[in-house]
C-alpha cells in the first residue's frame, strides 16, 4: 500500500544538491502528495534548490534560512504560519564539522570545531521543535519531527570522531523532545542511515571503506542510498507511524545487528 501524503504540510532542513538525504525525503514527500517549504543554509544555493524542485516537479518553495540562527528559525516559522497556519512534518537533516578534524585521533579536536559541531548538529534541532511546535501542534493527526543520525552515535567508527559525539547528543536531545512534545501530539524520530554516498559523506577520511565493510557484513550484503532514507522517513511524516516516538530507526542493511 502506497504511503499518501495529500493534504500534507511539512519543511525539509538541509538540502543542499541532488545526493543529499534531505532532497530525497523532499521529493519523496511531494510525490506522496505533501506541500513543502524546502529550506536551505546559504543564498547561493537557492537557485540550484529551484532548478531541482522545478525538473523534478516538486511541489515546494525555496526559503533560506540559517538553523542556528534563531531569529532566521522564528521568521520562516511565521511564514508559515501566515501561509498555512499550521504544520505537520519536520525533516531536520543538518550537521556540520571541520572537514580536517574528521582526520586523525578524537582526542586532538579543537574546542571551536566541538562548539560549533554540536550547535549546529544538535542544537538546531531543539530550536526547529520549538519554534515548529506551535504549528505542529495544530496538525489534524499529530505533528512529526525526523532527525538524521548514524550508528557512529554507539560505537567508535574512525574517522567520524566529534560527529559521533554529536549524533550521540543528538539522539539524547531527540528522546527529551519526544517527551516534552509528546503532550502537544507531536512525535519525534531518529533515522540512523548506514553509509550514502553524498557530499558530506565523502569528506570523511575512511569513508570507502565504510561503504565496502558494510556491503561486506550487513545481513543484506549491499549498502543503502538516499531513496532507502527516504522511505523511511516517509513512513514516519505519515499518520501510519502516529504511535511511534522516542526512537531509532535503523536503514542500514542491517548492519548494526552484527557482531564480529
């Protein structure tokens, strides 16, 4: 059964070109039926955004918007509000580090790359709930936010280093925000996606290799892509998922059941 979105409103955080997780969970939503704003982080990016939204007959609009910027939040937010006045899905798919603090030992990251990794990795997604949360509380069937972590939260996987740490905070923040939200009817989600190839993925130093163990040792002996990601989050903006939050959701091939 086809997963349908119509009547739908929702803002996508993160898209940035073709091969990012967050553009498929925008074009995936706009087939299923959804209205979107799609938010991206600089103005240079939004005329390649337009020409993606508009080849691919995406039913959304561009805004720009800086996430740890919390007067930008506020007035996207009350853009919405005045455009629909209410909201029923959030994507939050943002995380930053210093590409060469991706490289060596952990112990060696700076305090700048960790404030700034953490403030723009976590931090934006308790700020997106709550400037959301009067929207999103509105929604007939109950608001969703879905965030976007990997499995470098649990486990040590070289090369990811302060992203790890951050995605770990991450998760915490998105289990504290599921209970204050949940209240208001608002679910809120973790996608852990295995290894994708995109732009940001490929600025970590082991990334080939990563890709490779997992096609390796997952039980399904193949790797995911973003469209895997996306189907899942599409599972997640809908009413199907309505008594789910607080959680991981794993799309990763099945790695992170395997031991040695």
């Amino acid at each position: 059964m086809a997963i349908e979105l119509k009547g739908k409103k929702g803002i996508v955080f993160g898209v940035s070109n073709e091969d990012s997780i967050a553009w498929a969970c925008a074009k995936q939503a706009s087939d299923a039926g959804a209205e979107l704003v799609i938010s991206c982080i600089d103005r240079r990016l939004v005329d390649s955004v337009k020409k993606l939204i508009e080849d691919h007959k995406v039913n959304a609009t561009v805004s720009v918007c800086n996430a740890v910027v919390e007067e930008d939040l506020n007035r996207v937010f009350e853009e919405i509000s005045q455009k629909w006045g209410e909201l029923d899905f959030v994507v939050h798919s943002i995380a930053f580090a210093k590409k060469r603090e991706l490289q060596g030992e952990f112990i060696n990251t700076s305090q700048f790359n960790f404030q700034i990794s953490m403030e723009t990795s976590v931090y934006t997604l308790t700020t997106i709930c709550r400037a959301a949360r009067p929207l999103l509380k509105k929604s007939e069937a109950g608001g969703s936010v879905i965030t976007m972590t990997y499995l470098g939260s649990e486990r040590v996987m070289q090369g990811y280093n302060v992203m790890g740490v951050a995605k770990a905070a991450l998760e915490a923040s998105m289990r504290y925000l599921a209970a204050d939200l949940g209240p208001d009817g608002i679910r809120v989600n973790a996608i852990s996606a295995g290894p994708v190839s995109t732009t940001a993925a490929r600025a970590i130093t082991r990334f080939p290799e990563m890709l490779e163990i997992t096609k390796q040792r997952s039980p399904l002996k193949r790797c995911i892509d973003t469209v895997d990601v996306a189907n899942a989050a599409l599972f997640l903006m809908s009413d199907m998922s309505r008594s789910i939050t607080g959680d991981v959701m794993f799309v990763d091939a099945g790695y992170h059941v395997m031991g040695i």
